[in-house]
C-alpha cells in the first residue's frame, strides 16, 4: 500500500512499521496499518496513522517531518521541562525512516470541528496562551525571526506594489505607503516589542488549534510548534484574534472582550490600557509583514475565480488597516497614548 504523500515523505508500510517500531514495537508488528494526509495549515506535510488490532481499540499517531526545521521537537521539550505539555499533543519520539526524520505525535481528536461561533471556546484559546506566556519556559534556540521577518516584510512590499499594479486598486495602491513606513521602523518596533520577551507558540490561528475533550473536561490544545519562539505575548494575542475575525466573522464582534479577557488572565489588570493596546496593534502588525499580508496578496494574484479574489482581496485590505493602525501607534508619543482611529 502506498501512502497519500509526496515523494519526500513517508510512502510505504514498511516505512511506517519502521517509524512505530522505536516507540511501540509491539503496535508496529502486530497492527494492520492504515493512513492517510491531513489537511488544514499552509502545509500539509502530516500522515496520520491508525493502528488496529485484533480485539484492541485502534491507535491513531501522526508523523510529521522535520525537514530542517528543528524548533518544533526542542519546543515540546521546553514544554515537557515546566509542565505544559497539555498545551501540546503529546510527542511520543523521533524517529527516521526513507533517509529523514520524523516527530511521532499523538493524534488529538477534535471535540467539534468548528466550535469558534461560541465565545467560551475562543476564551478557552486566551486563556491557554496566558498559560503559556507565564510559563517562563528557558528558550534558547534560535529562529533567526527577526532575520527572516525584514526579508518577508521587503517581499510583501513587492507583492503589494505587484497587486496594486495588477488591479488598480487605490486601496491596494494607498496601502504602499503605509507597510513601507511600518517595514522601516521595525527594528525599533521590535525592540519594544521585545523588551520583556515570552515564549510563543508563534502560528496561532483556528487551523492550528483544536478543542479537547477527554472525561467531560475540554480545553484548548495548541498544534504545529514550528514557529515556536520568544516575543511579545500581544504577538500571539494578535495573531488568534485576527485571524479568528478571518475564519469566523462572527468572532469582530468578540475581539475587545477577548482581548480584555487576556489582560486579565494574565495578570496585566482589570481594564485594557492604552498601554495594551499600543504593544497590541504594533504586535499585529509586525504580524502582518510577517506573512499574514503576504499570504492574501499571494492569494488575491493567484485567484482563479472572482469570489476567491474578492474574498483575498478583503482580508489583505483588512491586514493593510491593521498595519495603519500600527503605524498610527507607533507615531504617537508617550505611555497613554490615545487611541487611533
């Protein structure tokens, strides 16, 4: 049987008994095996694995490659090294098979497939990060995301001039200015940003989050660590509640009580601060010259129908008002500054 992937990756049963037999020996002999690809971020590069035996429940696992990425298995040591791997599916090992390495993951079963129209689950998700950013997890691999965050930003300059060319679309074309002048002060920004670093998961959307149930009790289990570095927490903040708006729109209307509900389940007070809401936007919009922008731009030339690009579209023309209204904030001097509009 061959598997549904690539070339690169796991293709074979054999492939897959040898990636078991480290971790479960006695699951990898005795098992029919069966997989198949899973689906849901900007890379699909997972096999989830289910194991059955004769007169056993089935046991799933999902093998994830490594590539030359290695953040994702050092960020689930840190995890397990002060007590937080529930935030986490469980890693089971590491293994190599077809010349490559591999995490072996436990499978997370989703309580319900979309539960973010309901406000306690998205709290839930708050409520996990805040857990996570007062975990004071010692982090010392390096991303390089700085590095990498000054070539993506110069790249979505490119594709929104490219865009605005394509389209003329004066939203497109007025945003220019707007992500150049933010793109300009980021180091600065950044610096702000990280002046009282945490640890981050660093990719937190609804495609990588998923809601867990286990004896009546569900909590929110945070997926794909691969981006895992330190930074401000308003950067995690940032990135679920805009993109929460994106998947679920529903979910606008939500956005200043779960922002609230971070402040407090942090510890940061009983009242969003300007304060806040300055580290939060300026958060966002390092976000988007980080690729959130990019990825609707890349979406808004690449469409091949007009709904999808109207819909691309929209979302890049929303992440290029969050970027002006980081460059509103960093504008404006002193602690309490007003707000922008």
């Amino acid at each position: 049987m061959m598997l549904p992937r690539g070339p690169r990756e796991v293709r074979s049963v054999e492939s897959l008994r040898e990636l078991l037999a480290s971790y479960a020996p006695d699951v990898s002999a005795g098992a029919t095996l069966s997989a198949r690809a899973l689906r849901g971020g900007l890379t699909a590069d997972l096999t989830r694995v289910s194991a059955t035996r004769p007169g056993a429940a089935p046991e799933q696992f999902v093998i994830k490659p490594v590539g030359e990425n290695e953040l994702e298995s050092a960020a689930y040591a840190a995890l397990a090294r002060s007590g937080m791997s529930d935030l986490a599916p469980r890693l089971l090992g590491t293994t190599g098979a077809d010349g490559q390495s591999f995490l072996l993951l436990e499978y997370v079963s989703r309580w319900k497939t979309w539960p973010w129209r309901d406000e306690p689950y998205a709290r839930m998700v708050i409520e996990a990060l805040a857990r996570l950013h007062a975990s004071r997890i010692e982090w010392t691999a390096d991303s390089r995301y700085d590095a990498h965050l000054g070539t993506s930003a110069a790249y979505t300059i490119d594709l929104l001039r490219c865009a605005a060319q394509s389209f003329r679309d004066p939203r497109l074309s007025g945003g220019v200015r707007a992500v150049k002048a933010l793109a300009a002060r980021l180091p600065a920004a950044r610096a702000q940003l990280l002046s009282a670093p945490v640890f981050l998961h660093g990719d937190v959307h609804p495609g990588n989050v998923v809601i867990r149930s286990e004896r009546g009790r569900r909590r929110a289990v945070l997926l794909d660590w691969g981006r895992a570095r330190l930074g401000s927490p308003f950067e995690d903040v940032a990135s679920w509640l805009q993109c929460l708006r994106y998947f679920e729109p529903s979910a606008a209307r939500l956005h200043d009580r779960l922002l609230l509900h971070y402040v407090r389940s942090a510890g940061l007070g009983d009242r969003i601060t300007a304060v806040h809401r300055r580290e939060y936007w300026v958060a966002a919009g390092s976000n988007a010259l980080a690729g959130a922008l990019g990825v609707h731009l890349s979406s808004v030339l690449a469409a091949r129908t007009p709904i999808s690009r109207a819909r691309a579209m929209a979302a890049a023309i929303d992440w290029i008002r969050i970027v002006r209204r980081a460059v509103a904030y960093l504008n404006l001097s002193g602690d309490e500054p007003q707000r922008p509009s």
